[in-house]
C-alpha cells in the first residue's frame, strides 16, 4: 500500500484500568493498570502507517515526558510529526476503564491538544500540498480542524472528518468541508440531534433497514459520503446521489469480521485511520475495497489491548483474513 496520508489531531498520554465489569457510580472494582500513547489523532495516524501510508501527525503537545514519548514513538513507526508546543499546558490525558467483554467508558482531558492554533495548521502547506488523504477528529479546537479540512480541499486532497467524540463542538460550516464523515452510531445520532433536530435511537440504529439508514445520512449530510461504524453490527456506507466512489450502489452494508474481542477502545480510529490509509493507495479503486480492508483492520485491533499500540500491521490483516 502506498500513497500519502495527513492526519490532524489529538496525542494523549493513555492511562488505561481493566476490571471484570465497568464500576457503577459510586462503587468501587478491583482491577489492573496500564498506561501508553493514545488520543484519537495519534491512533489514526499510526493505524494509517502500519496500514501502509507514508503518514503525517499534525499535533499540539506540552514540554513534558509524554511530548516526548510522542516524539519517539511516531519516529518509530515512520510518521512526521508537526507539532505545536505550548509549554505552559501539559499534554493530553485520557482515563480509560475497560470490562472483561472489551466495552469502555474514557473520559479525556486536552491540555495543549485544546490550543493547537489555526496559524499552525496553515503554515504547513508544504504537508498539505503533499497528502492524497486528510483525516482530522475532534478532539483539538474546532479552529483548527476547520482550517486543515479547508485546505486540504484546496489542495486535492480526499478530506475525511471522524466526528468524535459525540459531545464535541461542532458546526455546519466545518462539516460541510468534509468529504467522508465516518461517525460511530452515537456520533452519528449526536450530530443528527444538534443539526437536524432529529431523535434517533443510538442503540438500535443498526436495526434499521439500509433504505432508513441510507435516509438519514442523505439527511445529515447531502454532500457527503457517511460511513457509519456499527460496532458488532459491522459498517454502513451511504453515497450522495451518483457519486459512488466506485462502488455499484449507494448504499450498503458491510458485516463484521470474526474476531475474539478483548478491548475496543481505539477500534474506530483503527477504523478511520486504515480507510485513509487504504483510499490514499487506490485513488482508482471502490470504495468498498477500503472499507473492507478497513473493517478487517479495525476488528484485528480489538484483539489486544491498548489503543495506539494496539495497531495491526498490513501483513497481519491480509494473513488473518487474505489480501484486501
């Protein structure tokens, strides 16, 4: 796999706790500790360099230990990093806290991810110029991702926009610089009641018949291709009009591979970071290719714990489930 993706985003520091079930409010559970690299922004950008990409991180960090486990851990796996400091914040933190099925709760705390500045992101054309695939999250300012979204798009590059987390802030205008939305169901039922004004249910969306689902994101997004990640469900593609992407139809469902999950914290951007990955390789390819390939590397991830570490590579997705 070739081709080049840029990836704007958060780093965080993860510090990670398993127990046999998640602790109600209030209640206290016995468990085990890890900590390691994360942040959805770093995830993605090293999901999409074991995937196969020459890869970017644009980032803000602090001037602490964990900048410098960055530092080190993205000139391991071959990613460039651009990186703001602000030396007066600490670097992004996330807890996060995992049963014995792989289900998660995580709560983050941004530090210098939350100022990493507009005039940054535009100073590196050069970067931008380069990249055949932008990703971007939410998990620094909106500024920011607003500003690398739009000039990506100048710059001919395929923008892609995974609008997580739910609670995030986020605008039509920033929305409508993205080309590929690819929200899990919460983001996606979010982001339908704060810019559609429509309830959905989260929790049955999978549910729903693709012809329901295909409505709703033609819904929220007109413009755009929605890939909607289903967790055990699998993943929904819904294609504006007639620009398929190289696929035969509009819409439609992939299912989930076979997996034994132990942790999916990190699955979605796993998810994100492959489908750039995969996209920037085969401009001339379905979309379904990446999605597929997409999946595949997603559901390999969960089968360890951690987040960014927990990455698969290439060769370990095509031997588990043969080539892409």
């Amino acid at each position: 796999m070739a081709g080049t993706v840029l990836v704007l985003g958060s780093y965080n520091q993860d510090h990670a706790w398993s127990a046999d079930d998640l602790p109600a409010p209030g209640a206290t559970r016995l468990g085990s500790y890890t900590s390691g690299p994360g942040g959805k922004g770093f995830n993605q950008a090293v999901a999409a360099a074991r995937a196969g990409a020459r890869t970017g991180f644009v980032t803000a960090l602090g001037e602490d230990a964990a900048a410098a486990t960055a530092r080190a851990l993205a000139a391991a796996d071959g990613i460039v990093l651009h990186a703001e400091v602000h030396g007066s914040l600490p670097s992004g933190t996330a807890g996060i806290f995992v049963d014995a099925a792989g289900r998660n709760v995580i709560v983050v705390a941004p530090g210098a991810n939350a100022a990493l500045t507009p005039g940054f992101v535009a100073a590196l054309d050069p970067a931008f110029a380069g990249a055949d695939v932008f990703l971007a999250q939410l998990e620094v300012s909106p500024e920011a991702v607003h500003e690398g979204l739009r000039r990506a798009r100048a710059a001919n590059a395929l923008a892609i926009l995974n609008p997580a987390p739910a609670n995030a802030f986020t605008t039509e205008a920033l929305l409508r610089q993205a080309d590929v939305l690819t929200p899990n169901e919460t983001e996606f039922a979010a982001l339908l009641q704060r810019h559609r004004g429509l309830a959905c249910d989260a929790d049955t969306l999978a549910a729903q018949d693709d012809a329901a689902l295909h409505a709703l994101c033609r819904e929220l997004a007109p413009w755009a291709t929605v890939v909607v990640t289903l967790g055990a469900s699998g993943v929904f593609v819904s294609h504006p009009g007639e620009a398929l992407r190289g696929d035969a139809t509009g819409a439609y469902r992939l299912r989930p591979e076979a997996v034994h999950a132990v942790d999916t914290t990190g699955a979605g951007d796993a998810f994100s970071g492959a489908l750039a990955a995969a996209l920037a390789a085969g401009a001339d390819a379905a979309f379904a290719d990446a999605v597929r390939f997409a999946n595949r590397f997603a559901a390999l991830s969960t089968e360890r714990r951690g987040a960014a570490l927990a990455m698969p590579r290439r060769a370990e997705v095509e031997e588990r489930f043969g080539p892409a």
